[in-house]
C-alpha cells in the first residue's frame, strides 16, 4: 500500500519532466506496480496541424505512467523500450484516464503495460513498456533525509 506522503513523493519525481508539468495529473489509484491517473487532452499544447491530438500525446503518457507504476515499486528506472498500439483518436480537450500496471518486476528489468480511455471508457490505445532498473526509487532515499 503506498501512503499519502509516498505518492505524492513518487509525483514530486514524475513532475521533474517539464513535459509532465504541463500535463496536470489527477491519480485517481497507486500502489505498488499498479496505478491509474487522468489528464485533459489541452487543445494548446497537443493538437496537431491535422486538428486533432498529436501521437505523441499518448506515447508521452504512457512512458510516464509505466515509469511512475515501477517507482511504486520502490525502483528508479529508465526507459529500454515501448510500443504503443492506438485504437481510436483522442478528442481534443476530452480527459483521458490511463491504467499501467507493472506484469514482470525483476531484479535488472521490469515489464508494463498501460491501456488509455476515453470518457465513456472506450479503449484508446494499448501500450507496453520494458525499464531498466538503476537501483532504489529516489523518493525512497528522500525518505531517510526527512
């Protein structure tokens, strides 16, 4: 179970990305491995020169949400590699809500996925993800200098 203090810790390190900044999460969930967060699809920052939202919009969730469900985990990680499958366009200005779970957590390597939704809770896109563990979470070794 995480507490209070530890996600907003686990949020404090996700917020360092100026990308992630600007997206302004709501966790809905977190626990360990487990986590499901919501943001609005912002016509000014993700529309494309299509009028819809941009690819990379998602793509850009789902490393972030993938990379916060290992951080539950008490692991700080980096990115190997993702794969994201889109199944239906994100509406401009619509709140997308994301479900990442964590399905291998290994000692050098972890395995996620994370599937995107949309308000009626139509699957947006799938997504998978491998991370490579460089050691104890960050915000567990905050904790001790507290």
């Amino acid at each position: 179970m995480i507490t209070e203090q530890e996600q907003q810790k686990i949020m404090k390190m996700v917020l360092l990305n100026p990308f992630d900044r600007l997206m302004n999460y709501e966790v809905v969930t977190m626990e360990p491995g487990h986590l499901v967060m919501k943001t609005i699809a912002q016509r000014e920052i993700v529309e494309n020169s299509y009028q819809s939202t941009h690819g990379g919009f998602l793509f850009g969730l789902a490393d972030t949400y993938m990379g916060a469900a290992c951080f539950a985990h008490g692991k700080s990680v980096t990115t190997m590699g993702l794969r994201i499958s889109y199944i239906r366009p994100v509406v401009l200005d619509s709140t997308v809500t994301g479900t990442a779970e964590v399905i291998h957590n290994g000692r050098n390597t972890m395995r996620t996925v994370c599937d995107f939704r949309d308000e009626r809770g139509r699957l947006l896109a799938h997504c998978e993800g491998t991370f490579y563990v460089l050691g104890k979470a960050l915000w567990m070794m905050e904790e001790t200098n507290d």
